[in-house]
C-alpha cells in the first residue's frame, strides 16, 4: 500500500512538473510571436512614385510624400521641377 502511495506520488509530482514547463514554453511562445507581430507591425505607407505599399520604418518621407527609396524619391522630385 505504501508503495502505491509512493508511486502516485511521484508521478502527481512528474505530471505537475511537465505541467509547468509547458506552461512557461506556451507563455515564451506567445512572448516570441508578439515581439515578431511589434517588429513586423506598424503603418503602411505608399510611395508616391511606385504605388508600393511598405512599412513606414522603412519608407522615406520628403515633402509631405512617402517613397519606398531614395531613387524613387528624387525621380518623384525631379518630375515636380518643371511643374512648379
């Protein structure tokens, strides 16, 4: 009987312990995912010469317009010359 007792109690114990872990490994998945979801986050902004929608980290701004890169972004300029 004792040793019944013994072994339910070990493996309560072990069970309780994978519990735990898996707990902890759930909770640092969702950590990851939502640091992934910040980094990847954020607003779309579309360069003004090409349409293409890219993140506003990554765009340029340069009178009040977005540009994917800096050649679009003089292309845009260099158009706008003759205009004004």
């Amino acid at each position: 009987m004792l040793i019944r007792l013994i072994i339910f109690a070990v493996l309560f114990f072990a069970g309780l312990k994978l519990y735990r872990m898996y707990r902890e490994w759930k909770l640092n998945q969702e950590e990851l995912l939502e640091d992934d979801k910040r980094q990847e986050g954020g607003q779309m902004v579309r360069c003004r010469w090409c349409q293409v929608h890219v993140p506003e980290t990554e765009a340029l701004r340069d009178r009040g317009e977005w540009f994917c890169s800096s050649a679009h972004r003089d292309r845009y300029l260099q158009e706008q010359k003759p205009e004004e």
